[in-house]
C-alpha cells in the first residue's frame, strides 16, 4: 500500500510561494531607423553601427542577428532592432543611463576604391567600369569572409578597411518612465576630426525609440547625479607618468577602519583615456566616460554634451580639501600640463539610494576615495627561473573627497579640488625656477621641462545633483513630453543665480535718501557760495537740474505712483502737483533742521565734524565705563542734539556693548536713522532678534533660537556674499553644533571670497570700541586663515556682539599662547557676564614691580589690567586699584598713537577719588590723554582732587584749564566761584557763577559745590568789592572760546 501524502502546512506554501515567486518579466526597447538624409558622396558601401555599452542589440528578423549593424541598402527600409531590459531592474536601468546608445556612420573601405569628386571626372567610362567590378567582386568577396574583430579595430591588407565617418548618440532615459511610451528624435551624426574634407558630412537621421511596457513600472527616482573628472593639476616634473594607461577609480570608503589600517571600500566607477598637455589646449566640453571604449576619436561633436570646462572660471567656486595648499593664481593656463579627462557618469536615485547617501554622509560615515593607477611591468617565474615581465596595475595617486557639503540645504552642484598624494616612484631631476618673461617658441616648448608647478597636486571632480540630495526632482516622476524633449536630463549645469529682490519699501527708502541728500548739498551750496539768485549760479543749477528731474521721476514712481494709479497724462500731470505739496513740505523740514543745528555748522569741514564726534562719543563711552554717569549723560544730550546719522549708529554700538538691547531694538524702528551704516547695523539686527527668540518664555519658541539664528546668518550671508564675516561666523557655529554639511558649506563660501576687499570700520574715523579699550592686543598666529579669522572676531566685538566673537574664537584659539588665550577669553566673559564666582585671576609673569626702576613687559601689563578689569565688574575697587596701580606709568608702545592702559587710569582715578586717595588720582591724571573732552573731564577730576587736597591754586588752574576746550560745562564754572569766593576773589566769583548760569536749561549737577557753599561762614564773606587791577581779573585768564 503506497504511502499516505502529508499535508503542506501554512508555512511550506509560503516558503514555496517564495521560493516560485516569478522573476519580473523581460522588455523590449525597440529601435527604429526611420529615415537618413544626405549621406557622403562614395561609391564605398556605408554602414551604421550600434553600441550601448556592451549590451545585446537584436535584429528584428528571422535569423537571430546581434551584430547591431545597419548596412546601407536597409537604410530606407527602417529596420527594427531591440535593447532587452528587466523590469524594474535598477541595475540595467542605470547601465543605460550611464551608456547611451551610440550611432556611427562608417564606410567599408578598399584599395581601388573611388571617390566622387573633381579628380574622378576626368576619368574614361573604361576606368570607371572597372572601378566599379573590382568594387563588386571585394565586396562579394568580404562577404565570405568571417570577421572576428571589432568594426573599429584594422583589417588586414586583404580585407577592406571600416572608416568612422559620423558620430552621434541617442539618451534612452526618456524612455524610462512609469507608462509605455515612443520618442521620435532626430539624430544628427557629426564627423569625427579626422576624416577627410571629401567625406565630411553632417549626416541628418531620424529614430524612433518605443516600448510596449513600461521599464520603470514599481521602481520610483526621486533624482539624477552626474559626476565629473575634469582634470589633474601641477604635476611635477619628478612624477613618473604613462598617461597611455592612466586610470581613476573612485570609491566610498568608510572612514572608521573595520581592522587595523584596513577599511571598507565601495567601488563606485572609474575614468581613463587621460591625456597630457597644456591646460588651455584641452577640449574644455565633457563627454560620457563610455565613448572612451565606443569611439577611439573621443573628441568629436557628435559626442559632446551641453556641459563644458569654463577656462576663463577654471579655478573659481572651488571646493578645496581641507588643508589644501595651493595658489590657483600661480597656474599657468598657457604653459602648465595637466591629466585631462573631462568626461562623466551619471545614476539615476531613487528614494532609498537617496536616504542611504544622506545617512553615509551627514555623520561622516563615508567618505569618496580617489585613486589613481596605472599600469607596469611585473616580474614573473616559471618553473622556479625568471620568467618575462607582465602588465600589472601600480597606485601612484590617492586622495580624499568629502562630499558631505551636498546636503547643506540648496546645494546642487559642487567643483571639488581634491588634493592627491603621490605614491609612485620618482625622478631625479634638477631644480629650477620658472621663468618669467621667456614664453615658449613653440607648441611643443610650451612642455618646457624647466617650469616647476608650485603646491600641491589636485583634481577637479564635479558632482551635480538635477535637486539637493533628499529632495525630489520631480519631472522623473512626470517625464513630460516638453521635458524629454528638451533633453534635460542630458545635463547637469549650476543653477542661475537668482537676481536679489528689492522690496518696494526698500525701493522708498533709497530713493528718499537720495532726495533728502540732494536738498542737504543744494542748501549747503547755497550758503556756503551765498548765493541769493538762480542767475549768480545758473551754470551750477542747470546742471543739477536733470538729476533732481531723475530723482524726483524716481520718487512719484515709487510711492506716490503706488498709492494712486494713473491711465493718463492728465491723471499724472495731478499727481505730480500732489507730490509737489508734500515734499515741499519734506524740504521745509529740512531747511528747519539745519537752521537748528546752525547754518554755520552746515558748511563746517567735514574732518572737523567727524573729529568733534569721535571726541564726543570717546568721552562718554569712557565716562559709562568709569562709572561717571552724571558726565556721560550730559554729553550725550548734548550730542544727541545735533543728531547726525553717524552719532546714532555709533550710540546703538555703545548700547550694544553695555547690554542694553530693549533699548538699541528702538533705534531699527526709524527708517533713515542708520543710512549708511546699513552693513553693520544689519549685524546688530540679527543678533537682537535671536536674542527676542532665546529669551521668549514660550519654550516651543525658544527652543528653535539657534535655528533662525543660522538662518539668519546664511540669508544675510548670501545677501552680501563678498564679505567674509558672515561666512566665518557661519563656519564657526557650525563647527560648534559639529554639522559636517554646514561647516563645511560654509568653508567654501568663504576660501571663495579670500581675496576680495572686504567692508570695515574705518578706524580713523570710528569711536574707541570697549573692547580695544579694554584689551587692545593682537595675538600672533602662524597662518593666513587664523589671522583672518581674528580680524573677523574684532569686526564683531567692535559692534559689541561679544557672543559672536567668542564663538569665532573659540575656532582660533588653540592656535593663541596661553597668555593671549586666557586674556581673550576672561574679557568676553565679563562683557558676556560668565565669570563663575570661583574665578581666580592668574598672574603670568612676574607678580610685582617697582615702577620707578623698571617697566612692565606689554603683555604682563595686559595681564595687570584685565585682571584689574575681573575685580572692577565683581566691584572689588580696592583689589581692582591694585592691579590697575601697578600699570599707571605704563608708557605706550612705539608706533601707537593711544594709550592701551587708558581704561585702567582713568579707573585707578576715580576709585581713588572715592577712596578719598587723592594723591594717587592727580598721579593718575599727570598725563596728557588724546581728546579735548577727555582733557576737559580729566583736569576736572584733577581740579577736584587737588581742592580735596586744599591746593587751591592748582584746583583753579585746573579748572581755568577746563575752560578752554570750546565746551560749556556749568560744573566747571561753579568750582572757579566756589574757588574764587574762598581766595577772596569776589567779582570774579559773581562773574563765574554767571557763566555757570548763563543758559538756563543747563544747571550745576555736581553736589560738591552745593555742599562746599553751605560750609562756608556768609559772615566772613567781604560783600564790599573793588574794581580789579588790569590783568588780574578772571578774564585774562579763561578762554573766550568757551561758549
């Protein structure tokens, strides 16, 4: 009895379901010479072949033929042959991506052979018969013959010869979309450069190119990434170079070792064909790395693509290796040899690929490995004895890429110059310098053996993505008609850089800039020609005529034109005398303004009006800093009078460095208030909003402060993208958060902008900054980079955006001494408030000196006074003394026209006033200080301390002193009374207290004089006053420049 069957479980039919599950079925791309145009006049039989990277090209006919050869009796008879592709195979898609179909026109050539032209009509009708048998009979005779090589490769002398004439290629990715299709194009097939002038033409074809199913129907791309070998740089003269067999191979390399020295390496594609010559000689458009093997003319037109090499932009928007030392500005395009490839690859992505790169390469898990082989002789044995030497592979170059800069958000396309470490055997060679003004005679001496390229060896590899990696680019989804018509997945070039658009506020705002400028030069002008009629100055008039004719045009479009529309002349015609009403009014303001001000201020010299600013915004920033708010705020007031444009920028950078942020957010709400300044001020912006973010109590908005902060920077970064500090804070930041894409982004921003003048604050003409008064040191550094990157960090500290400077370096400060680096570092903590209650200060050096006998080194004095500057900000005035005693006759450097110490005297000053030390203030104060202000405040103080100290006579010579500085200060003016009334001089008390009460809006604030007066007996005071002695009264000896 046979055996019962066992029944199949639930799990066994799956397991065979798996395991029957069918492959996806095969598809034809079907192939169709629709029609040729003219061909090339010979009576030699022409041919077309067809290649697409090594794959099966099949005949449509009865007998199965592969050959992919169109001979030209078919040509007319639009013969079908078929590509054989897997379904939703994403292998053999990307083969044919990466292999287009190529289309050669060849000629099949024989000894006798005859070509129509000029020569041949002078022939008998006996030759031509002749001809035209033998041509019969080779070709019946070739027939038979069996051909076992490449079309491309040579026949032997009694087989006819293939000619390539013509060359093309067909993209069979527009035939990859999710839905069956048919593509007609229409093919020209170029000729390649070497064929003769009786042979040369362009050959029109048209295909038609169609599937019954579709190739793509599950799979979904989300992209397309093109990458390109241009070429090597600065080869030496001492490399060993066989450019015959140069190969690259590019690889993804992990970047942690699996085992020791041993990493996990990816083949990913490679390029050869390299040649060697001089730069600008190459052919500059690039090609598909897979014509190197179907054409052995590479360079022909039929086979270029719309990408292309700029020569004349070879080396600009480079991303470098980092660390890479070379100076492209020392190249020489004329005369230097490069490796040129200039041919590409491309891969289609799909959303899983995508994710898989972005995962590789954000964390830095991978890297692009580049190396370079070629080939050479092997020793090999046979038998135990030496045997011949056969061909091997041997490494010569190796470098690094590390693309992770494509996934910083908008990245598409990237040049990468990556550095390449030569590994091969080297030349002896002699050493000589290049010359300079001998050019080469010939071509062939432009390889003058003599120029030595400086700096490291490099390429150049491109790596384009259609969209950023992790976005979709949609058209592979769609594959319209109109997009596969125009060929756009043929090329990956650089987007166009979008045109910055102006806001019509902005536009406003311009253009009334402009009108309030010309009004201001037109009134100046007038008062300072005193002109009283248009004629005295008519050629002057004439002239600015047509310009305020602009501006105004300019203005109505702009704003008045904007809040009411006009379809006529007449329409216009009234809002022009609309506009009139209004800025007549706007002018009168004006006028009104600087009538204010003074008229006679208006035609001042202009460097008397910056110095008087730079005096009077340097005093009271001094007077914040010591603690003298009742000086500081009466200068201010005064100042703010006047209210220039530059005074307020310079004030919004003064509250800026005291930390008083509600109030500087006011300053951004007046529209012209910071014309001219708009760089800067710009700066300042973005930082106070971050600072609106950091500290808003909602934590869902808070917490994305960083966020918009680095938004901030790269959009104000690309907004004026020339300048360097943007993109070095940008750097820096993402140094700091330790995002790869980001810093490294930011990296090639900014080497791209090196050379490029950049914005500054014209120090001349600038206020001092609390922090050169604070520290004014420039450390050291050993490279270029380091050096720019402190000049950076002292832009933004001079702005008083300590915190951006202390990330900035933070990114140099390894690079500092000890020393620097612990001054730097304490004073942005004090301006940042983050001293820690443990902080000790260091002492470097040697702890004390004796002043009389020996000079502190500037750097231990530096020391001195930042710590100095720790006890004065935890309000240690006694401690704070100490350091700053031990610096007061610190002298200044040679080649500096300020005093570094200026802060540290002038607080030892006031401390020791406070401290009833009076001594040691008029010590401090015995130095002349740069500034009439400043002059002024010190020999006030003086004059205090010398009539604490009952010199009286010197107290007033201080404070006659402090008449004479074209400055009005009441205080001054009550002490010379109270002064005068105790030495008896009673007239010249009354007429100083006149003078200190002369403008009544302006009254004594210093209480020392009120409390000095009430101790005064008024029984003692003589009320009987003569006449003074000529001479002897107040006026021969205050100033009468004193207002």
């Amino acid at each position: 009895m046979a055996p019962k069957r066992e029944k199949k479980g639930k799990t066994g039919s799956a397991e065979t379901d798996d395991t029957e599950k069918p492959l996806p079925p095969n598809i034809f791309l079907y192939i169709q010479l629709a029609g040729i145009g003219k061909l090339p006049s010979t009576t030699n039989p022409l041919e077309i072949h067809m290649e697409q990277g090594g794959s099966v090209i099949v005949k449509c006919v009865e007998h199965y033929n592969t050959d992919g050869i169109i001979l030209q009796d078919e040509f007319l008879a639009k013969p079908t042959y078929t590509l054989i592709f897997q379904q939703d195979n994403l292998d053999r898609i990307n083969h044919a991506a990466d292999n287009p179909l190529v289309i050669k026109l060849c000629m099949r050539k024989s000894e006798g052979l005859s070509i129509y032209g000029e020569e041949e009509e002078d022939l008998d009708e006996e030759q031509s018969a002749e001809s035209m048998l033998n041509a019969i009979l080779n070709k019946v005779d070739n027939s038979s013959s069996s051909q076992t090589k490449d079309d491309t490769d040579n026949f032997d002398d009694d087989k006819p010869e293939l000619v390539l004439l013509c060359v093309g290629y067909l993209d069979l990715i527009k035939l990859f979309g999710h839905h069956r299709c048919m593509v007609r194009e229409e093919l020209f097939l170029y000729p390649v450069p070497n064929v003769s002038n009786e042979l040369r033409t362009t050959v029109h074809s048209e295909w038609h190119l169609y599937t019954l199913v579709p190739i793509a129907k599950e799979l979904t791309f989300t992209n397309l990434a093109f990458v390109s070998f241009e070429s090597i740089y600065n080869l030496k003269k001492e490399y060993s170079i066989d450019a015959s067999s140069f190969s690259v191979q590019l690889s993804f390399r992990s970047t942690t070792p699996i085992s020791r020295n041993d990493y996990h390496v990816i083949p990913w594609c490679s390029f050869g064909g390299f040649t060697e010559e001089t730069i600008a000689n190459q052919n500059n458009y690039l090609m598909f790395e897979s014509f190197r093997n179907s054409v052995s003319l590479s360079y022909s037109p039929g086979l270029k693509s719309t990408m292309e090499v700029q020569l004349h932009r070879l080396f600009s928007q480079i991303m470098r290796s980092d660390n890479l030392d070379v100076d492209f500005e020392a190249i020489n395009l004329n005369y230097d040899l490069a490796l040129v490839c200039n041919t590409f690859h491309r891969f289609i992505l799909t959303l899983e690929m995508c994710n898989m790169l972005l995962d590789a390469f954000a964390w830095r898990r991978y890297v692009i490995l580049v190396e370079a082989f070629q080939s050479a002789a092997v020793e090999t044995k046979k038998n135990g004895k030496k045997g011949g030497d056969q061909p091997g592979k041997q490494k010569i170059f190796e470098g690094v890429l590390d693309p992770s800069v494509m996934l910083f958000p908008g990245v598409q396309t990237i040049r990468f110059a990556v550095e390449l470490k030569y590994l091969g055997a080297k030349k002896k060679l002699v050493k000589t310098k290049r010359p300079t003004n001998e050019p080469p005679t010939s071509r062939k001496d432009s390889r003058i053996s003599t120029l030595e390229p400086e700096g490291a060896t490099f390429a150049i590899i491109r790596l384009c993505l259609l969209a950023p990696l992790g976005e979709t680019y949609h058209e592979l989804k769609v594959f319209r008609d109109s997009f596969i018509s125009q060929n756009r997945l043929l090329h990956c070039n650089s987007q166009p850089l979008e045109t910055s658009k102006i806001t019509i506020i902005d536009m406003q705002r311009e253009n009334y800039v402009r009108f309030d400028a010309f009004i201001h030069d037109t009134i100046r002008f007038i008062v300072d020609k005193k002109v009283r009629s248009v004629e005295e100055k008519r050629g002057n008039f004439c002239c600015v005529l047509q310009n305020l004719t602009n501006i105004l045009l300019k203005v109505i479009g702009s704003d008045f034109n904007m809040r009411t529309h006009t379809t006529n002349n007449a329409e216009f015609a009234n809002l022009c005398a609309v506009a009139f009403n209004e800025l007549e009014s706007r002018i009168h303001k004006i006028l009104e303004k600087i009538e204010e001000e003074g008229l006679d201020e208006l035609i001042k010299d202009r460097h008397y009006k910056v110095e008087a600013l730079m005096d009077n915004m340097n005093t009271i920033k001094l007077m914040n800093a010591v603690g003298d708010k009742r000086m500081s705020n009466y200068f201010y007031e005064k100042e703010k009078t006047h209210g220039a444009a530059d005074f307020y920028f310079y004030d919004l950078i003064a509250k800026m460095e005291r930390g008083e942020y509600a109030t500087a957010k006011r300053f951004f709400k007046t529209m012209n208030i910071l014309a001219g300044h708009e760089y800067f001020s710009g700066w300042i912006h973005i930082f106070l909003n971050y600072v609106d973010t950091r500290d808003d109590p909602d934590p869902a908005i808070s917490v994305n402060a960083n966020e918009c902060l680095l938004n901030s920077i790269t959009e104000y970064s690309e907004k004026y993208g020339r300048q360097l500090d943007g993109w070095i804070l940008l750097y820096c930041y993402y140094k700091r958060f330790n995002y790869s894409p980001g810093f490294t982004y930011a990296r090639w921003r900014m080497e791209e902008q090196l050379g490029n003048k950049q914005q500054k604050i014209n120090e001349t003409e600038a206020p001092f900054s609390l922090w050169s008064l604070s520290l004014n040191i420039n450390p050291e550094f050993k490279s270029n980079r380091d050096t720019v990157f402190f000049k950076c960090f002292k832009m933004f500290v001079r702005l008083g955006l300590f915190e951006f400077g202390q990330v900035i370096f933070n990114e140099v400060q390894q690079q500092c001494d000890e020393v620097d680096r612990y001054l730097i570092n304490t004073q942005l903590k004090i301006f940042l408030n983050q001293l820690d209650e443990e902080f000790q200060p260091m002492e470097y050096g040697a702890s004390e000196y004796r002043c009389e006998e020996e000079e502190m080194s500037p750097q231990d004095a530096f020391v001195a006074q930042l710590n100095g500057n720790v006890e004065y900000h935890r309000g240690n005035w006694e401690k704070a003394a100490n350091y700053y005693e031990r610096i007061v006759d610190q002298s200044t450097p040679e080649g500096e026209t300020r005093d570094n110490y200026l802060l540290s005297k002038l607080r030892l000053a006031y401390i020791s006033f406070d401290m009833e030390i009076y001594d040691q203030t008029v010590n401090a104060l015995s130095q002349p200080f740069h500034g009439k202000l400043l002059n002024l405040v010190c020999n006030y103080l003086m004059g205090k301390a010398y009539y604490k100290l009952g010199e009286l006579n010197k107290a007033l010579e201080c404070f006659i002193t402090c008449t004479k500085f074209n400055t009005h200060l009441p205080d001054v003016w009550g002490f010379l009374a109270l002064i005068n009334l105790q030495l008896g001089n009673n007239l010249n008390a009354i007429h100083c207290w006149k003078y200190a009460r002369v403008d009544p809006s302006k009254s004594i604030t210093d209480e020392t004089i009120f409390k000095e007066l009430n101790l005064i007996d008024i029984d003692s005071v003589d009320l009987y006053i003569d006449v003074p002695e000529s001479g002897s009264s107040l006026t021969s000896s205050v100033s009468s420049d004193d207002e």
